[in-house]
C-alpha cells in the first residue's frame, strides 16, 4: 500500500532508508530546510543547503522511485541572529521557482523567544506575499505549549495567510485541538522518545477524527526513524482500523494538502 | 472501537513493564548521591505529573503534557544560551 512521508530530512539519512521506503511504499516525501545540528556561518552555507534540497536529493529519491519536494526557510534554531536570519531571508526567492519547492518551512519557533518570533513573523511575510503554503515546526518538549499559542497568534495577525494553506507539526495531545479549532492542518511525528509514538498517534486519530490531520517520520540525524509512517500504519491495523482510513491518514490527507501547490506529485 | 479487554490484550505487558521501568528509575535516583540531596526539577515533575495516573479524571496524556509545560506566556527575552529542552519547567517545579 502507497504512502507519503510529508516530513522528513532525507539530507541526513543513507540510500539505504530510501531503498527501504520505497520496499514498504512510499512515493513521495516532502523535506523541510532544517537546521543541521551546527549553527552555519553565512547565508552562502544555507544557499549551498538550499541547492542540495533542490538538486541532489530529488535525484537521490528518484533512483528509488520516490518523488521528492522541499521547503525552504531559516529554521527556529538559527533565527537568534536576525542580522544573519535577514540574510538568508533574502537569499530564498531565487531558489522559490525551482519545480520542488512548495513553500516556506519549517519556521517557527523553539525557544520562544522575541528574535525567533520576529524571524517567524518575516517568513511568514515572504510566504503571504508570495502566496505559498506554509510548514511550521512547533517547540520541543516543555517549551511546546506556549510556543503553539504564540505560533497561532502570530500567524492570526496576517489576515493573508489562510488556515487551510498551514500545517502546524509536531501536535501532540495538549496542542491538536487548539491548532485544529484555529482551522490549521496538523502533522503528528512519530519519535521513539520525544513527539508521538505510533500508538499515541492512533489514540489521537481515534480522539479527534481524520480532518485536517496527517503523521510524519520527520526523520532526522537524530533518534528517528525513517520507517514510522509504515510502523504506525501497522499499529493501526492492529486495531481494527479498515484499509481505507489508513490510506486517508497516510496517503489521501497529504496529498490534499500538498496538492494545493500544483508542483506536488504523488505518481512514479 | 475496540473493547477494554482487547486493549488490555494488546498493551498490557508492554505498560506493565514501562511501569516498572519508571519505578526502578525512581528508585535508581533514590540511590544515587547523598541522601540530603533533593532531587532533580524534572524527576520532581515526572513524580508530580504521575499523580495524574490515578486520579480517574480521563484526558491523562493531555495533562501530563500540560503540567510539564513552560507555564509562561511572554517571549523569551532571548535564545542564545540553550537551543535544548529538558523535558520540565524550571517554575513551579515542587
């Protein structure tokens, strides 16, 4: 059965995961710009990062039948400089028309503090103008709460940004309502320690429903892993649930959201 | 949906055993250092969010959640110090 992975940093994983992917039936990933786990330099450094999420990993993924699209943002993680954030902000429309580009993410926040809002706030503004969708990363552990709320009130002051074009990641079960109620899409990742695991993320299908809401691997350079999409989708069946609402949650629910850019494409 | 007995047949040994797993960490941590120590903010906000386990109130993953949040709402004044988490708040921890 097909699935998409819309969350996942395939920069940081071997041909191997791809081999592996593509064996339980993924077509299409889609890779937000992240941060690499050392703070870059210059805006040359994410320029150089923008060009392999634009050249070298949709060729990477191809070989294996996997379509692969990206986001391109400056990350949460390395917004505390807003001289080097400005930068790089403006390096990112000459890489916007390249055919796998979809939007701006994943921006947010991660220590929720004034220079990661502003940054936020500018990304959103390149986003707005220029009418693309949006991915958000939402903060890690204790800091996720209140950084979800300030993320919602943020992107509420930009009456150009429509809810439907957003999706809000990382939700767990003290921040889906509030992202769903705010009519946001929402991504549940599956992590081994942090985030959901495959049976939290079915609870929470079985809680709120299947509107609006899709689960990603967000497999990284980190503890993750590059096969939680299909591992979840198991854990589902387990359960009982029928073959049609898996595919919703792991192939249709995607696919409308990202179909919203006419550059996504799920086909071989 | 599913009906209790099979949820237990599905979980019950893998929570039986993350159970025994937080209590012989607990434990672990009682052993360790002098015993005046007091221990760690956040072993003190894993015991204090276990309180909600047993109190029969339902939505229990939602207010674990909760009570190991950041409980403030301003912006921080800046990021520079930690890109981490530690999992706890530093405030309001017992």
């Amino acid at each position: 059965m097909r699935y998409i992975d819309p969350h996942i940093h395939m920069v940081s994983r071997t041909t191997d995961d791809y081999a592996a992917m593509a064996r339980c039936g993924c077509v299409a990933v889609t890779e937000p710009a992240f941060w690499a786990g050392f703070d870059r330099s210059s805006a040359a450094g994410f320029a150089d990062y923008f060009g392999q999420l634009t050249e070298t990993e949709p060729a990477r993924a191809a070989q294996h039948g996997i379509r692969h699209h990206c986001w391109l943002c400056i990350n949460p993680k390395e917004a505390e400089d807003p001289g080097l954030a400005r930068e790089v902000i403006a390096e990112i429309p000459r890489f916007l028309d390249r055919p796998n580009v979809l939007g701006i993410g994943e921006i947010g926040l991660n220590k929720n503090s004034r220079n990661e809002l502003a940054v936020f706030e500018a990304q959103l503004d390149l986003a707005a103008s220029r009418g693309l969708l949006v991915l958000v990363h939402t903060p890690h552990l204790e800091d996720k709460l209140k950084g979800t709320r300030m993320i919602i009130d943020a992107i509420a002051r930009d009456s150009r940004i429509d809810p439907g074009r957003v999706l809000i990641d990382h939700v767990e079960e003290h921040t889906v309502a509030q992202v769903l109620d705010a009519g946001f899409w929402a991504g549940m990742t599956l992590y081994p320690d942090t985030k959901c695991t495959p049976q939290r993320a079915a609870d929470i299908f079985e809680t709120f429903g299947l509107e609006r809401l899709w689960i990603n691997s967000a497999g990284d350079w980190g503890h993750s892993d590059p096969l939680a999409v299909p591992k979840c989708r198991q854990e589902m069946a387990r359960r009982g649930h029928t073959a049609q609402t898996i595919e919703r949650v792991s192939y249709a629910n995607p696919l409308e959201f990202l179909s919203q850019s006419p550059r996504f494409r799920a086909d071989a | 949906m599913s009906s209790k007995q099979r949820i237990a047949d599905l979980y019950f040994l893998e929570h039986r055993a993350k159970l025994i797993d937080l209590a012989a960490f607990l434990d672990r941590v009682d052993r360790a250092g002098e015993p005046a120590e007091p221990p760690d903010f956040r072993v003190r906000a894993l015991v204090r969010a276990a309180a909600v386990l047993t109190d029969g109130a339902g939505s229990r993953a939602r207010r674990v959640l909760e009570m190991l949040s950041d409980p403030s709402t301003e912006p921080a004044r800046s990021a520079a110090a930690t890109k981490g988490a530690s999992g706890a708040p530093r405030q309001g921890a017992l």
